[in-house]
C-alpha cells in the first residue's frame, strides 16, 4: 500500500506542474486575442498567486480539520473549473474570475502535500517527487504548442483540465490508501500556529530566500516565451511557445539528478551546487549571441540549478524549525513563494515596456544572489543557535 500510495502522489506533483506553466506559453497568442499589451500577462499572474497565498496561509488550519487526503481532491477539482474557465474566457477580465479558483486550487495542496512528504519520506523521495512536478510543467507547454498548431490555444487549456481530471479520478479512487497510511489521524497533528512559527530564530530569512528563488522561477515561467518572441527573430509561434518548457525541464533534470545524491550529500550542499548552476546559465543567457540556442540551453540550466532548491529547502523545514513548527513553517513558505509570484513578474512586465525585455537576466541574477545571500544567513543563525 506504500508504495501505491507513493505512485498517486507522484501523480498529485504531475497535477501541481500542469496548470503553472500555461500562462507563460500561451500568452504570446493569447494578448494577440484579447487585444491587450504583452504586460498584461503579470496582472493575471498575479491575481492567481494571490489567491494561491490565501491558500496556503489556510493550510495549516485545515490540517486541523481535513485529512491531507480531501484537501488534495478539493484543490484538484477547483484547478480543473480554473483551467476550463480559462479556455472558455472571450474577454481578458473573464480571466480574473477563473483566476480565483486557478489559484486557490494551487496554495493548499502544495503545503500541505509537501508538509506531509517532508514528515514521512527522505530528501530523495522529496527531490524525485518535485521532478515530477516539473514533468507536468513540460507536459503543458507542450500541449499549447500542439494546440497552437493546431487549434487555438483555448485548446491548450481544454486538454489540460481533461489530463487533470483523470488524475483527480485516480486520487478519488485512491482514498483508501490515504486512509491505511495516514494511520487515521497521523496529519491532523495539533501543530504551531502561524503567529507562533514566524517568531522562530532563522524563519524569516528563509521565508525572504523563497521569496527570491519562487520571483525567479516565476519569472521565468511567464515570460521566457516572451522573451525569445522579442530577442530572437524568426521563430513560429507554437516554437515560441514550445520555449516555455525550457526552464521547467531544467526542474525536472535536476530534481531528478538530486534525488539520486541528496541522501549523500545534504540538502544545504545540493541547495549550494544548484544556485551555483543556475548562475552559469544566467551568464549563459547574457551573452550578446543572434541564435537561440545558446539562451536555451542557458535556461535549461538556469532550470536545472533551481531544481533542488524549493524541495530541499522545504525537506529541511522539520530538521531546522521542529515538526511542530514544520507545517506553520511550509505554509508561511508558500505564502512567501507565492508573493514573489504575484509581484515580481507583473514587476518585470513593466520593466520591460520601459527597458526592454532583454533585461531579463540581469532581472533573475539579483534574484539569485538574494537567495543565496538569505539561505547562508539562516544557516548561520541555525549554526547559532545550536552552539
């Protein structure tokens, strides 16, 4: 039953990845039909990682009062009516609407999937579940790029919301595996409030270093197609669109090299190689080159340095705050993550009309110097406290 349980949560981290790289792929066509400024993409954005904090702010309450197992399937259900909405949307203001439940479908489930994981499996199991979070980010991508092809990217959504209802299929028909695993009460720990875990000593730099790494990500998310539209001349639009997968199969490739190592080498020295990694292809992608492929391949590997990042830092939380606080602790987290979500690509949107969007790397290396700079100061207080 272990492992069973396992595989559907393997699917649930396929779930988390589908609906988190649409925007950015699709939106290259998708300004063109709604008649509005490429910025715009940062507002939407924006609104679904707002409802997305509310979420995961709420999270450790409903711990409290829901097993972790029927918090995934309400989250999945309200991703599937965000999805569909969206490929139903005529008018770009129709998009802040389905935005709501987009978003809410999101905050809830990663807290407190990854509260549970961090709780009851190693740093490996941790890191290989996030590779699979960055399959369903290059699964969509992929499926707009089909559907701008061949359809329209409404299409795109449509198809997306179909793969995400046979997964909450599967999670509804798994709820029994839940059940023998969880022990009957095992998540519904009484745990640390918020108020109560943001005073621990080394929380708030961490919450800030998430800040930073989820800014960068998320800018990279919606705004990489963008950015080949604008600095690179004569590519199609589904290749465009194709190009919004590049940075989450970095994800995927280094999750899953880091899920092979983490047990050996610690999640502060995978952390550590990672923003070391995702530097070089931050330089990469600086380089005053004509072809796209240099800028590709430096955004796989800007991919590939963030991938052990988010899940190492997550898998530390219990070791470094107490399990009590661990939950508490995720969910400020997420809330953390997801503001530099909201803001910081609306942010580098309008940037852009100002400075071109060729600044974009210059844009995720102060980002990435911010991570590194807050993580270290944790471990310091951490070191700190210890002694």
């Amino acid at each position: 039953m272990y492992s069973f349980l396992l595989a559907v949560i393997y699917l649930i981290f396929i779930s988390l990845g589908l609906p988190d790289s649409l925007l950015g792929s699709g939106w290259p066509a998708m300004h063109t039909a709604f008649g509005v400024p490429s910025s715009y993409a940062g507002y939407v954005s924006m609104a679904i990682s707002f409802m997305t904090i509310i979420s995961a702010l709420l999270s450790p309450g409903l711990l409290k009062r829901l097993h972790t197992r029927w918090i995934v399937i309400i989250s999945i259900a309200l991703t599937v009516m965000g999805l569909l909405g969206f490929s139903f949307s005529s008018e770009y203001w129709m998009l802040f609407i389905f935005a709501i439940p987009y978003g809410l479908g999101a905050g809830a489930i990663d807290a407190s999937v990854n509260h549970y994981v961090a709780n009851n499996y190693s740093g490996a199991v941790m890191n290989f579940l996030h590779c699979f979070y960055g399959v369903g980010a290059v699964i969509s991508p992929n499926i707009m790029a089909l559907a701008l092809s061949k359809a329209r990217w409404n299409e795109g959504y449509i198809w997306t919301a179909f793969i995400q209802l046979g997964i909450l299929l599967v999670c509804i028909i798994s709820l029994p595996l839940w059940k023998k695993n969880e022990n009957g009460e095992e998540d519904k720990e009484e745990g640390a409030g918020i108020r109560e875990a943001i005073r621990v000593s080394g929380v708030i730099p961490t919450l800030i270093a998430f800040f930073a790494y989820c800014s960068g990500e998320a800018t990279c998310f919606l705004w990489t197609s963008s950015y080949f539209a604008a600095t690179r001349d004569g590519l199609s639009k589904s290749m465009v669109a194709s190009f919004g997968s590049l940075v989450f199969g970095g994800l995927m490739i280094g999750r899953l090299i880091s899920g092979f190592v983490s047990n050996r080498l610690g999640d502060r020295l995978l952390i550590r190689i990672g923003i070391s990694v995702e530097l070089i292809g931050i330089f990469i992608v600086m380089l005053p080159l004509k072809s796209y492929i240099p800028a590709a391949a430096g955004f796989v590997l800007i991919g590939t340095g963030m991938g052990p990042v988010y899940p190492a830092i997550q898998h530390m939380a219990p070791y470094n705050f107490g399990k009590r606080n661990s939950a508490a602790v995720i969910s400020l987290q997420m809330a953390s993550a997801y503001v530099g979500s909201t803001f910081m690509p609306m942010v580098f949107g309008n940037l852009s009309r100002i400075a071109g969007i060729g600044i974009m790397p210059f844009y995720l290396l102060a980002f990435a110097a911010l991570n590194m700079v807050m993580l270290e100061r944790t471990y310091a207080i951490l070191r700190k406290r210890k002694a």
